[in-house]
C-alpha cells in the first residue's frame, strides 16, 4: 500500500519549473554586441565597449550571464529571477570591483518591445537600470537617477547595441539552440548528429547531458 502511495504521488508531483521561462522575451540578447555609449554630461562624454550575454546553469537553475570587455561602468554580471518574489536581480560589477544589486521587473513598451526596468538605492538616491530590446539585433541600456524626494529620473547614460556579425535589420534566422530556444550559433555533435547552442553556457549544459535535451527537443516536435 506504502509502495501504491508513493508512486501515485510521484505521478501526481507538480513537474519542475523551466527556470528559463521568465528570460524568454530576453532570448535576442544571447551572443556578442558592439556598444557605443554617450554621457549626458556638459562633455557629452561618447565611449564604446563590447557585451557578451550567455546562459548559466546549475542543477534545475537557470540564469544569465554578461561580460562587458572595456566597459566604462561595469565589468561583468548576471541576471537570475526570483520565481517566489516574481522579481528579476541584476548584480553588477564595477571596474573598481564593487558589487551592484538592482532588482525590478519585464514589462512591455508601446511596440510591445521587452523593457527591463530595474532600481537599487544609492544613499538619498534611487537608481534605476534600464534595458530596452528594440529588436532582435539591436538594444539599449540605460542609467537614471532621482533623489528620493523627487518622482522624476534623470538620464545620466545611454548605451545602444547591435549585436555583432548581423546586419542592422537582420531577423535571426536559422537552427534553434537545443538548450535555451534561441538562435542556435555554435554547432555541437553527438553520436554523430549535429545539433545547434546559442552560446558556450549553453554548450557545456547539452555536454553534460545530450540526451536530455535531444529528447526534450524531440517531445517539442510532436
């Protein structure tokens, strides 16, 4: 009877969440992207720099990874969702290596474009993070700020990215990533089929366990 429970609850048992789920909209940010920042100071300070967002896994997690090479304010970070808070945490890294925690939500513009918006306190300031994806090959991100007495945020810098190796108007096209659902860049084989990742987070995930995935890819197609 004990055995006749137990198996009845384990068929019953809620399945395991897809942590990749609350990114989806944020897909198009996976690979590498060319930036060109602007300061909205008296100078009108210009800059460039380069992103790499790639997906990160542990266990049954999921989160998102950023390494920005010749950053002017951060260096690296990563993007996780509280699926108990409904909220997104974005940790970022400064240059001088100190750590800044955003946190906020995905919302949707007026072109139903993804908008993360996210905000930390600063002191008597309150800071908010903003990134808009316009298009698959092309977002902006952003740094306000308000004293906390006020309602209405200050531009301080904008940076806007295309990604890299695509042309301005290009839509992905393709092969879709095996692991995360997005556009699959970098081929990886097994048993002798090729299959198609979009970035190395997501390479190491479908090494560690290909047949998983290969027989979620092919539940998809039924």
């Amino acid at each position: 009877m004990f055995v006749a429970l137990l198996l009845a609850s384990t068929l019953t048992a809620d399945p395991i969440p897809d942590a990749k789920l609350p990114f989806r909209p944020l897909a198009p940010l996976i690979g590498g992207w060319k930036c060109s920042g602007k300061a909205d100071d008296s100078d009108k300070t210009i800059w460039g720099e380069r992103a790499e967002w790639a997906w990160k896994f542990q266990g049954n997690d999921a989160w998102l990874t950023v390494v920005f090479e010749k950053g002017k304010h951060f260096t690296a970070g990563e993007l996780r969702y509280d699926s108990k808070e409904k909220h997104f945490t974005l940790k970022l890294t400064t240059p001088d290596k100190t750590e800044q925690t955003f946190t906020g939500t995905l919302g949707e513009g007026k072109q139903k474009e993804p908008i993360l918006t996210l905000e930390r306190p600063d002191g008597e300031t309150l800071q908010r993070f903003t990134l808009t994806l316009l298009h698959a090959n092309r977002h902006l991100y952003q740094m306000s700020s308000r004293p906390k007495t006020l309602d209405t945020f200050t531009r301080r810098w904008l940076v806007g990215a295309t990604k890299e190796g695509e042309a301005f108007a290009d839509v992905a096209k393709g092969p879709e990533c095996i692991v995360s659902g997005g556009a699959g860049t970098i081929a990886v084989t097994h048993k002798g089929t090729t299959y198609y990742v979009c970035c190395s987070g997501c390479k190491d995930e479908f090494k560690s366990d290909p047949e998983k995935y290969i027989q979620l890819a092919a539940q998809k197609k039924k």
